[in-house]
C-alpha cells in the first residue's frame, strides 16, 4: 500500500512538471513588468560605422526602453535591416546602362518598421563571361 502511494505521488509530480513545461510562452509573466502593449520601436542604431551591434529605442507611453540589435555587416541596402523581402532573379542585363534590376516585394517588416511594399535593386553587369564547363 505505501509503495503504491509513492508511486500515486510520484506520478502526479511528473505530470505537475510536464505540464508546467508545456506552458504556452504567451502564458508567461512578461520579465520587465511592462503593462504596455503598443510598444513603438525605432530603427537599429550601430555604436560605431554604419554595422555590427548597436541599440534600437522604444517608446510606449511614458515608458522607454533599449533592445540589443546588430546589422550584419554585409547588408547596406538602402531600404534598411528592418525589412525583409523576397527577391525574383536578376534580369538581363541592360546594354544602355550597363545594370540588371530585380525587384523584391516585402515579406515581413520587423518592429513596425515603415517599409515599401516593393524595392528595386541594381548592380553592374558581369564583364566577364561565365563558363559553365566543368573541369575534366
């Protein structure tokens, strides 16, 4: 009869801890204490040149805060870090202007960023004529 109860109780601790971990993150306490739920985000501020790890300011009210953020050092593009779009092939390549454009129509914008809902891109045609033969 003990053992059986120790297994009863041993049971309905397992159960306790498997459906604390199951919990919906959602369901969480918010860890700054934060009622605010129209947080305004600005954009990602690099601390020195123009990537790597910066900050990015929020605003909510009279509440303010600062998000760690980075720009990769590969991405300048001009319509910024905080919009992500997705691209079509790159078109042949204009023989009055030397350049090939493709367009991206936008995928998804981080932190209420203010993004166009369709960008065009350019860059120099290749001088040099790709070979598509494999070495023997």
């Amino acid at each position: 009869m003990l053992v059986r109860g120790l297994l009863f109780l041993l049971a309905l601790i397992l159960l306790a801890a498997t459906a604390e971990a199951g919990k919906n993150k959602k369901e969480k306490v918010k860890k700054d204490g934060s009622d605010c739920e129209d947080w305004r985000w600005g954009p990602c501020v690099p601390n020195s040149k123009d990537c790597g790890v910066g900050y990015r300011e929020g605003t909510c009210k009279d509440e303010s805060k600062k998000l760690k953020c980075k720009i990769p050092c590969n991405w300048k593009k001009k319509f910024g870090a905080d919009c992500k779009y997705k691209f079509e092939s790159w078109g042949g390549c204009s023989a009055q202007t030397g350049v090939k454009t493709r367009s991206g129509i936008l995928k998804k914008a981080l932190y209420n960023a203010q993004c166009e809902e369709i960008v065009y891109v350019t860059k120099p045609c290749s001088s040099k004529i790709k070979s598509k033969s494999k070495g023997q």
